[in-house]
C-alpha cells in the first residue's frame, strides 16, 4: 500500500487541546512536531488543525520526511 496524503490524513492522530487564560483555544497532533494552532473557538482550533496537518503532511511527503504514526494501544480487556 502506498503511503500517500490520504493514507496519513486518515490516521488517528492524537490531539492536544488546551483552553488558554483568554478563552482562546490551542491545539497540536503530539506525534507531528510543530503541527499546531490557535484559535477564538474549540470548533475554529479542530477545523484550523486539520488544515495545519494537511499542510504538515503535505510538505513531509513533498520533502521525503519521515512521518511518524500513532501508537496503536491493544489492549486485550482481561
């Protein structure tokens, strides 16, 4: 399978998400370093995140970086 935009976008990312002092929200994929924003509303920083990792994963395809995956967490429930 090829590991094109579309594969990474779809990925399960995690993310970060902080309420700053001014009521403006913050936001970061922890496994993509720098992808982060900031915005007024918690709907604006989402929908502004997924713009910036579009554009993260863009330039790392584009430049032949390597992009990290999530971790993926089996836990069996015994």
């Amino acid at each position: 399978m090829k590991k094109n935009l579309k594969y990474y976008f779809n990925l399960d990312y995690t993310i970060r998400l902080k309420q700053n002092e001014d009521s403006s929200f913050f936001a970061e994929i922890e496994e993509l370093p720098g992808c982060i924003t900031e915005a007024d509303t918690k709907e604006q920083v989402l929908q502004m995140l997924e713009d910036a990792k579009r554009g993260w994963l863009g330039i790392a395809l584009k430049k032949k970086i390597i992009i990290p995956e999530p971790s993926v967490d089996d836990y069996s429930g015994k």
